[in-house]
C-alpha cells in the first residue's frame, strides 16, 4: 500500500453514485474524525471555550458590516475585514465545528469558507490550516450526499498533505481514514482498502497498537471487509479494534460496545448463532447501562439480539424484542419510518411464528431475507 498509489487513486473519474448512508455515526454528534482524538465530552467543552472567545471578539451587532464569503441571512457579523488574523481564523473554524457537530450545515459551511479564504490571503499555499479547513468541507459534503464536491475537498487535502508533512503525520492520517470511510460509502471498495490500511501503518507507528485512533480504523476496515464479504478479514480487525479498546477503554465504553455490535452482526450474517448471541448480549447489556434503554444504538441492538433469536427458533423471545424495538423506533422516529417499518413487520411475523415448526416457509422465508440484508448492508 505505497503512498505513490494513493496518489494515483486521487485523480481518478468519480462515479456519480449517492453515499450509502450517512458519514456520521451518532456519538453525541462528533464527526467520524473527532472519535480519533477525543474523549466524549472533551470536544464539547473545547467548542464552548473556543465560541465564547470568538463571541467577545469577533462577533459585532447585526448592523455591523459582514465579511464578504458569509451570506446576508447570516447571523454573524464582524467589525471589520482588518480581522482576519490566524487566531480569529482559528475561532471561525472552532465555530464552524461546532455547528457541523449540530447539523446546522449552511452556518457552518459559510465559516468554513470564509476561514479557507482567510487562511489563504495570509498563508502560503497547502499550509496545515488550509488543508485541515478542506478536509473539514470534505466531511460536511460528504455529511450532506454532496459527493462530487467532498471528493474534491478530501482529494485537494489529502494530496496537499502527502506533498507537504508526508504520511505518517497525524493529520495526513486523519484525512487518509475520512477519505477511505468517503470512498467505502460510496462503494470504492479497492480504493477505500488501500487508503484505510496506508492509514493503518503509519498509525501503528505513530501513535501504537492501542490509540484510539488505531482502533478506530482496525474497526471501519473490518466494516469494509464484511461488506465486501471477506468474513475472515472483517473477524480479524473486528477482533483486534475489540481487544484494544476493552484494554483501552474498558468493556462499557460507547467504543468498545459498538465493536461488540459490528462482531455480533457479522457472527450473524454468518450463520454462527451461538457466537452472535453472546456479542450482542453483551453490547446491549452495556448500551442499557451506558447510553440508557430508549438510545437509538440501544434499541438497534435489541432488533439486532431479536435476529438471532428468529434465527435460532426462538420465536418468543424475538417477538418481545421487536415488539421493543417497534415501540421505540415508534416513539422516536415516527410510524413512517422504514426501521419502524422494519420491525413492526418482524414482530408481527415472529407473533405469528411463535410455536410453529422452524422448517415452515415463512420462517425460512425470513430468515433467508434476515441473512441477505445482515451480510450485504454494515453499518
């Protein structure tokens, strides 16, 4: 995996396919990059104190005049375009993150913007700032389904930094795992795996086998190995991201649940029962404990345990599960969601089958459907 070939992949055609699902996992609304470097509840408290400092500052009445870059509904405005020194450039960024993290999209690629302009009128081309603020955009984009543009952004940020602060500097390995988590979602499995184990080796070497940023890409390449359908491949970085976050981290981290998660799901998709049944035991014990019985990841587990359940035959105790997550998902997300869907139709169906032969067609039937959906979607 030579950095000249991550090169190479750079400039290549993009296909026009949408992201398959969403860049963000939902840790509290922290990008996918953030989980490399900070604890929960760290980047917060960071965000506050750098917002705080931009408001005395930078931001002035509404009357005031805005910076050209910013739209007129902004909310925003400076007291003058003598400002824009590096450390408002920095604010204007911290700002930006803190929106991003918020969904507020528009505000925050306004900032992003005008901070990338700003950086670029007082620093030299591809310096860290600009590159950063780019790889910034790209995870936005790519938040939004804007692929063309984020693929531009990550490529522009990726190539300034393997010119500029080479490999293995930790923000060249940053870009490089968002840029291969860009590319898996988009279905560039070849091009995600390449970028994802460059981005590996450098981490082990800069920062060791047990960092959370080196677990964090032991674990997307083993979602990119199951999707791919290379179980052994997806079992082996699973396994090893799993090992180092309970050393790391301890068994009831938001981390290393998820893991448990992604390896009972690919037990799952495999046929192995026994083995999926007790990672997801697991992981739903800890998500009630940690994240709280009605989060989102909790009850996704519950539908996940409910799986294996109806797989297994028993159809009692996958139709209390669904019944849970029905209700849940319901609550949530409302009765036209397709989860909500989704698991109304399997507690109604397990209800049904609840004493009946497991050889019946519309068990075999299910769990057929249950294993095609667990083999070709990971999340």
């Amino acid at each position: 995996m030579s950095v000249s070939y991550c090169k190479q992949i750079l400039p290549r055609e993009r296909d026009k396919k949408k992201l398959a699902r969403s860049m963000v996992e939902n840790y509290g609304g922290q990008h996918p990059y953030l989980r490399q470097y900070f604890a929960p509840g760290h980047l917060e408290r960071t965000m506050a104190f750098k917002l705080t400092s931009l408001v005395k500052t930078n931001v002035g009445s509404a009357d005031e005049v805005r910076p050209s870059g910013l739209p007129s509904q902004s909310p925003y405005s400076f007291r003058n375009e003598s400002s824009n020194n590096l450390s408002k450039l920095d604010s204007l960024v911290a700002l930006a993150n803190h929106h991003a993290d918020h969904y507020l999209y528009e505000k925050a690629e306004a900032l992003y913007l005008h901070a990338l302009r700003g950086y670029e009128k007082v620093l030299a081309p591809n310096s860290l700032p600009i590159l950063d603020t780019k790889n910034n955009l790209g995870t936005l984009y790519a938040q939004q389904s804007r692929s063309s543009e984020a693929d531009l952004m990550y490529s522009s940020s990726l190539r300034g930094k393997l010119e500029i602060i080479g490999t293995e500097h930790p923000s060249t390995l940053m870009t490089m795992h968002n840029f291969a988590g860009f590319y898996a979602h988009e279905g560039k499995v070849e091009e995600a795996e390449v970028l994802y184990h460059t981005a590996l080796s450098g981490k082990l070497k800069v920062f060791g086998p047990k960092h959370l940023s080196t677990l964090n890409t032991m674990n997307d390449l083993g979602i990119l190995y199951r999707y791919k359908g290379d179980f052994m491949q997806a079992e082996k970085f699973y396994s090893l991201a799993l090992k180092g976050e309970i050393e790391t981290l301890g068994k009831g981290h938001i981390f290393t649940l998820e893991t448990l998660n992604n390896l009972g799901s690919l037990y799952r998709a495999q046929g192995r029962w026994k083995k999926g049944l007790k990672m997801h035991k697991q992981a739903l014990r800890g998500r009630e404990t940690t994240l709280g019985p009605s989060d989102m990841c909790t009850i996704d587990t519950v539908s996940n345990l409910a799986a294996i359940y109806y797989a297994m035959a028993k159809t009692g105790k996958a139709s209390k599960l669904y019944e849970r997550a029905f209700r849940a998902y319901k609550d949530k997300l409302g009765t036209g969601h397709l989860k909500t869907q989704q698991a109304e139709f399997r507690w109604r169906v397990s209800t049904h089958d609840a004493g009946r032969n497991a050889g019946s067609i519309l068990f075999r039937f299910f769990s057929w459907c249950s294993f095609v959906e667990n083999t070709l979607y990971y999340a």
